[in-house]
C-alpha cells in the first residue's frame, strides 16, 4: 500500500499562502464577510475617500470583477478541444470516462505544484484506464496578488502547447521547473519557449508564435474572472464530479482516496 500522502498549503484569493488550520478557517470567514460587504459597497456607489480607499476599491474590481484585466488583454481566443462553459477548460483524458476532475489551478502557485507532483501518477493511471477525464482551468491568482505576468504567461503558454498536442508534457515540465513563488520568471516568453525544449515536437514555429503573440492571454483572463467570480477560496481547487474533494479539514485527499472514488464511479 502506498505511503498516506496528506497535502496542506492552498493560495486563496488574498494571497495569503500557508497558515495553520484555524487561522486559515477564521480569515476565509472574514474574506466572505469583506468581499460581501465590500461588493454592497460597489453597488450601491458609496464614494471612498483618501488614497488607501481609493486603493483598496481598484483591489476588488481587480479580484471580484476582472472585467478591465479581460478587456486589456485582448480577444478570447479559446485553443483547440478547449471545453466546458466559455471553453474555459483544457481536457485530459477520454471524452467517455464516468468521473471527472476539475482543477483551478495556477503554475506560479506553490500549492498547485505540490498537489500536481504528489497526484500526478494516479492523475495519469486513472486517465490512461478510461476511468478520469481531467478538466484544467488555468488561472492567475498570483499574478493577481503578488503582481507580475508569470501566471499569464504561462497560461497562455500551456494553451498554445494545447494547440500542438502537447499540453499534458508541457504541463508538467511547467511545474516541475515552477520558480520560488516571489520570482516571476514565467514572465520572461524566453524562459517558456526554453522549457518547450524538454517536450518533443513542441518547439516549433507556430509555437513561439503562439507564446509571443500571447494569442491566448485574452482566453486566460476570462478564465481567472471565472474563478475570482465563483465560490471558490483559493488553488489548487480540485472537484471530483462537481464536488470539492480537496482542502477538507479532518479529510484531507490522498492518491488512494482519489483512485477509490474513481473506481468505485466506474463499476
């Protein structure tokens, strides 16, 4: 039986990376409590004085709306077989699997590549069988919090490797070469188009072209909107047949729960 695996860290929407079980608990009810009260504030059009109001109003527009980051970042161009409400998500998998798993994630995010590396064998056993279709939603939480485009740019990388066929291998070799959190390197298209080196077939005209035009970046902006307007608190965000199977306290996910679930769906 394979080690027990118990996965603890997520990025919320804030930005406030790993904290303990109950400090994490008492600040995402004071999130949903803030961004309630805040977005009755927007509505209702009470003016906010002085220049940290004026601040922290651009903040919530930015997070809660993303209707400006969308439009500045030109048209939605969804890449090829993307699906889903919007086309939003890229699949992996068979089209006819009896489970499946949908993934918010973000490549700069700590949490995601910690949850990708330590599910990745099950992830790809599962899918290979017939028996999990995966769905990727590509976000820019990071980018959203800390500043920077390496979310972006990554994002629209990994759509323009889905448009080549390539998307799963360049997938993981984005993680598995995720700078520290605090350095934004995937902002540099250079360093994206060294990395479609380690995937065979990808690197080719079409592609860097595809990465330098930032072709899908208007495709990944509606994404992240999506996600800021959903529910959910934070990434990875993992649900299994629309239910959210991960980040539970006192349930923690593990490979073996995962492939449970999913061979129990498919009997």
């Amino acid at each position: 039986m394979p080690p027990r695996v118990v996965l603890r860290g997520v990025n919320d929407k804030n930005g406030k990376g790993r904290r303990t079980a109950r400090e994490r608990l008492a600040a995402e009810r004071e999130q949903l409590r803030t961004r309630e009260k805040r977005r009755r504030n927007l509505l209702v059009g009470v003016a906010v004085v002085g220049v940290m109001g004026l601040a922290a109003v651009v903040g919530v527009l930015a997070a809660n709306a993303g209707g400006d980051k969308s439009d500045s970042a030109g048209p939605v161009v969804a890449p090829k077989g993307a699906v889903g409400k919007g086309a939003l998500a890229i699949p992996v998998g068979q089209e006819g699997a009896k489970s499946t798993l949908t993934v918010w994630e973000d490549f700069r995010c700590p949490a995601c590549k910690q949850f990708e590396t330590t599910f990745r064998p099950t992830l790809q056993a599962l899918a290979a069988r017939g028996q999990l279709r995966i769905q990727y939603h590509l976000v820019t939480l990071i980018d959203d919090n800390a500043g920077g485009s390496g979310s972006l740019h990554a994002a629209n990388a990994a759509a323009c490797a889905q448009e080549a066929g390539r998307f799963p291998r360049y997938h993981d070799v984005l993680y598995d070469n995720q700078p520290a959190e605090t350095q934004d390197s995937y902002a540099d298209n250079g360093t994206l188009l060294r990395l479609a080196d380690k995937v065979g077939g990808l690197s080719t005209p079409a592609f860097r072209k595809c990465v330098e035009d930032g072709t899908h970046n208007g495709w990944v902006a509606k994404s992240d909107k999506a996600f800021q307007e959903s529910t959910f608190q934070g990434t990875p965000t993992v649900l299994l047949n629309g239910r959210n199977v991960f980040g539970r306290q006192g349930d923690p996910l593990t490979p073996q729960k995962l492939r449970q679930m999913v061979e129990a769906a498919d009997r």
